[in-house]
C-alpha cells in the first residue's frame, strides 16, 4: 500500500511569488546603480587624467607656437629679402652675383604640433564628459592648430617653386627674364600664402589673449597695410565713400 505525506513546506502562494520577483527586481536595481556608480567614478578619474595630459599637451604646443612665431618672422623676413634681390636684377640686368644687394635664402620649417591626446579624448569619448564651454575651447584651440599645420605645408610647397630654378644653376643672375619674372611671381605667391599662414598666429593671439604672443593682428597689418594707413589724411574721403557704400549693404 502506497503511504502519502504531507508536503514538508507550504504551498506557494501568489503572494509568495510577487515576493520573490520583487527580490530579485530589488537586487537586479541595486547591481545596475552600483554599475552606474562604478562607471561614474571610472569617467570622473578619467576625464581628470585627461584633463592633466591635455594640459600637458597645451603647454608642449604652447612652446612650439613661440618657436613657430620666431621662425614665421624669419621667414617673412627671408621672402622680402628674396624679393627685392629678384626685382633688383630685374631693374639692373648684367649685375653679377657678388654685386647684389643681398643673396637669397629659401629656409622654412614646417610648422609642428602635437594633437595625440586631443586625438584620443574624441575617439574614447571623454570629450562627452566635458562642459560645453570647455568641450568647445578645447575644440577652438586644436582646429587652429590643423588649420596652421595645412596652411604651413602649401607654405613650404610655395617656397619650394620659388626656387626650383636653383636645381640647375644657383645663380639668379643667370636666369632669362621670363624665368626671371616667372621666379618673382613664385616668390610674390610664396609671401602671399606665408602671410596667409600669419593669419593664424593672429587669430591664435585673439582667441587665447592669455598667452603671450609675438605676432598678433596688430603686427600683421604692417605686411599688408591699408591705403588709409599709409597715407591718412589724402585718402580720408575716399576712405570714408566705401565706408559709407558697405554700411548701406549691410543691414542694421
């Protein structure tokens, strides 16, 4: 004869179930938030680390600026010296080279800058992390930087043509005087696109006054000054027409 024995625990009820779904809810909530609390932690020490290497990175480049401003005005200095060797010779063809008002120099550096821990914030999201002021200053500052390092390069390629005519002969006084002209142009776009790289460092200086500069925009006018500043008072009224013309295109 079969024996049948009571259960030794109480059937489970409904209420009994809701208890245990709501316990394991209750522990599902608690290990998400302490996730969510873990990874909070872990972006608040990792944004602080990359807060210190991107100081580190501003200060590196900071140093590198005041060398490229040094070495800008070298340049410049260099390209006006080339020109009016170049324009010389034109205006006195025969002249030989020891009898010029100078000898050419063709030296420019590209421009250097480091970026590896920018690079880095925006790939792994740390930038995210950061307020939007700082975020965008962030941004402001190495946008600069790549439009610089760009423009440094169509620099160099610039003062590369000038001076192509070197790998045959090294003495300008020897060129014809369509090669002639045809180098002074070269080195007339060289200036041009050098003082465009200029530009740069002067919006750098306005966008960061902060930092000590060499160049600034004030400093640049003299490479390109107007008509208005060479001469104020002669050209007071014409200057004062196209005022007056761009004022009535512009709306108020």
């Amino acid at each position: 004869m079969l024996d049948v024995h009571p259960p030794h625990s109480p059937t489970h009820t409904w209420k009994d179930f809701f208890i245990h779904i709501a316990t394991i809810v209750v522990g599902l909530l608690i290990a998400v938030g302490l996730e969510q609390i873990v990874e909070r932690v872990h972006q608040r020490y990792e944004l602080r680390d990359t807060r210190e290497e991107l100081a580190h990175e501003f200060e590196a480049n900071r140093e590198n600026i005041k060398a490229d401003e040094v070495k800008w005005l070298s340049t410049t200095a260099q390209l006006q010296n080339d020109l009016l060797v170049l324009q010389y010779i034109r205006q006195h063809p025969g002249t030989a080279q020891t009898e010029l008002p100078g000898d050419l120099r063709w030296v420019q550096l590209p421009f250097q800058w480091d970026h590896a821990v920018w690079d880095a914030a925006q790939q792994n999201g740390v930038v995210r992390l950061m307020p939007l002021k700082e975020a965008n200053s962030n941004q402001e500052f190495y946008t600069i930087m790549a439009t610089m390092a760009e423009q440094s390069l169509h620099d160099w390629d610039a003062i590369n043509d000038a001076h192509r005519f070197d790998l045959v002969d090294p003495d300008p006084t020897h060129l014809s005087p369509q090669k002639l002209d045809d180098v002074i142009q070269l080195t007339a776009t060289a200036l041009e696109k050098h003082i465009q790289f200029g530009y740069s460092f002067g919006r750098y200086a306005q966008e960061f006054p902060d930092v000590p500069h060499t160049i600034t925009w004030t400093s640049l006018s003299q490479f390109r000054p107007e008509p208005i500043n060479l001469d104020p008072k002669g050209m007071a009224a014409a200057h004062q027409r196209t005022t007056d013309r761009l004022k009535a295109a512009t709306p108020q």
